[in-house]
C-alpha cells in the first residue's frame, strides 16, 4: 500500500510538478524492492486509466499514450528549480516502464542502432591453455589433466573441489564487457562477475591455507564460512580479508578508487596488500574506498542495493558522475563512448537503468539534458 503523502508525490512526479525535495523522496523510496513494484503498478495504471478514459479510440489511445511517455521521460524540473538542486540534473526514475510500452510502436533507423561487440567467456587453464565457456552450455569441467574438477550449468560454473593435485593450481575466468558470469569456487563460495572482469582462484583450495583470490574488474562475494582459514581478495592496492560475508568490491583499471560495499558480515581491509598498513574494519551498510593515488581508505554510510543492483541486470546510480555512467555503460553493453563534453563528464546524475536498450538510455539522457550525440561506425559520439 502507498501511504497518501508518497501518492501525493508521484502524482506530482507524472504531471511534471515534483520538486527537488519530491525527486530526492522518490530516488530513495524506490531503491526499496517492494516500493519499485508499487510504482511500477501504481504508473502503469495511472497511464492506461488516463487514456482509456479521455480517448477510447485505440490508435489514439496509443498515440496519447506515447506522448505521456515522452513528457514522463522529461527532466521534471524547472531552471529555477535546477539552481537550488544539489545535482546537475536527474534522469529518469524508472524507464523501464516507458520500455515496456515503447517497444511496440518505434522503428529505429538503422544508422541509429548500435551493434554491441560480441565477445566470448574464456577461462584460463593453468597450463595457459584457454577455452571458450559458452554461456547456453551444460557438462563437465575438467582440469588439465582431464580430471572432472566442475560443472557448467549455463552461465554458471561451479568447482566440487575433488582435483587430485598437492598444489594450488590456478584457473582465471575472463567476463568481457556486454555479459555476466556466476562461479561458485571449490568451498562453496559463490562470486558473481560483473562486465570486463577477470578472477584468478584456485581450482581446488587447499587445507591449512587461507583462501586467495585475485581480481580486476566488479565481483559480489558471498564468501562461505570457514573460521580457521580467512577469505582473502586481492584487489590491486586494497586487500579485503573476510571468515564469511557477503560484499561488493569493484575494482577497474580506469577508475581513480578501489569501492569494498559490505552487505552483511564483516571485513577487514588493508591498503598496499600489507597488514602492517594499518586495517580498517567495514560495518555492513558501509563502503570503503581506497583512493589510489594517496591509498587512503575513506568509509561512507550507504544504500548497499545501489552497488550490488548489477547483479540483477540494473544499474542504479545516486550523485554520480556522467564519466561514471558512462563507463559503466560502455561495460555492461559493450560500446564506446567518446565524450566531447568535457563539462560533462563532472556533471552529478541519478538515474536508473533496467531493460533499456542502451539507443534508449541515450535519448533519455538527450531529452533529459539536452545532450547531443551521434552514432558513427558503431561508435557513440558526444558533442
């Protein structure tokens, strides 16, 4: 049930009346999972009980509907409004909603789609030899000697830890951009990779050691317990070392900080891959970032489903950068963007983003805030 004052401001938010303060409201309210159903039920049926209501006819209905749409897609403030914003615009609430009705009534134009790049899942036997994991595929995972170490149900591998080895022998699972990947390592810990990530584990972890793994890219633990021999992820500068927890680490090359984002449990981190740093302890709810130039960790209060969302398929940002959007985007639909807007890229947004095609992520930023863009040779260019 939506509480009077809450209906109030989405009214307010679909008639293009909302204030800053009802937008921060709402930004917030629907990162709660039973409040994104309640609004998107709550819309769809203010759309189609407006409509219905003012044009029977259904070829008006549709084109009303469209309209709606277009104007709901708008950025809601007015310049007075935006002077006194602590953000430099805001995107879309919720555009799925939009997506679901307008895929049925636009036809692109061809130099106006983007083909994203295809490329393949691979692991990294320890031999060096590498093969292409097939997402569609099911069977057997076999080591280099031909030892059943795994199964492959789809884009989900798990290890069953029985590898006849007396070494720690070391697999590397390669994520590129555009796809996903589970991997559920030999104690039953189970890691979900975003795009353009790679990790390093052992096959088969040993006993009477402590359980290492190394990664570049975005990853979401849910580290099985084991109190005698610590979870340790090894990120670059920052080292996370947990007995069993659930947290996000996300670690790019092109990003200036190492993000640790603990969901439940507890962690301990340590800057320069070295205890005698000094450790930090992280609470559930917090994030620790680890600036890479001065390897300071900061800790920040946050909403933890803002940096695990990924793992569903959406990207939720709050008071984020137009060059972190953008990166991120170019991650999860495996395009490239040039950006010819240095002013841009400073600029703070919230946004949401679920089953967009990535066509419609862009004119929504160009509706929102005036962005002009191209598309040349499959490349999105920004003006």
């Amino acid at each position: 049930m939506i509480l009077p004052e809450t209906e109030n401001r989405i009214l307010k938010y679909l008639t293009n009346e909302a204030s800053a303060d009802d937008l921060d409201f709402l930004s917030d309210w629907v990162l709660v999972e039973e409040n994104e159903l309640l609004f998107e039920a709550y819309v769809k049926v203010y759309f189609e009980t407006m409509v219905a209501m003012n044009e029977p006819d259904t070829d008006k209905i549709k084109k009303k509907l469209l309209e709606e749409i277009k104007r709901e897609k708008r950025t809601v403030f007015s310049p007075v409004v935006l002077k006194f914003m602590k953000y430099a615009a805001v995107a879309v609430l919720f555009l799925s909603l939009g997506y679901l009705y307008q895929n049925d009534f636009f036809n692109k134009k061809s130099d106006d789609i983007l083909v994203p790049n295809e490329e393949q899942i691979t692991i990294t036997m320890g031999n060096g030899k590498i093969e292409v994991l097939d997402p569609s595929r099911k069977g057997k995972v076999k080591d280099v000697n031909g030892n059943v170490v795994g199964n492959q149900e789809e884009s989900k591998l798990t290890y069953i830890g029985n590898s006849s080895s007396e070494k720690l022998v070391y697999n590397t699972l390669n994520v590129p951009y555009g796809k996903r990947f589970d991997l559920v390592l030999s104690d039953g810990t189970h890691v979900f990779l975003n795009s353009g990530t790679s990790l390093r584990y052992p096959v088969t972890f040993r006993k009477n050691m402590n359980r290492a793994v190394f990664l570049k890219g975005e990853a979401y633990f849910d580290v099985t317990k084991g109190k005698d021999h610590p979870f340790i992820v090894h990120a670059d500068q920052m080292e996370v070392k947990v007995l069993g927890t659930k947290f996000n680490v996300s670690h790019y090359a092109e990003d200036s900080s190492i993000n640790t984002v603990l969901v439940e449990g507890a962690v301990e981190l340590y800057a320069n891959e070295g205890e005698n740093e000094g450790v930090v302890v992280l609470e559930p709810g917090f994030k620790a970032e680890l600036n890479k130039n001065s390897s300071q960790i900061s800790l920040e209060k946050v909403n933890t489903r803002v940096y695990t969302a990924w793992t569903q398929g959406k990207l939720i940002f709050r008071n984020s950068s137009f060059r972190q959007i953008r990166q991120a985007l170019e991650r999860k639909y495996n395009i490239s963007i040039q950006n010819n807007n240095s002013g841009l890229d400073e600029q703070l947004f919230d946004a949401t983003f679920d089953i967009e095609s990535i066509e419609e992520i862009l004119e929504s930023f160009s509706k929102s805030y005036s962005i002009t863009y191209k598309i040349i040779d499959n490349e999105v260019i920004i003006e």
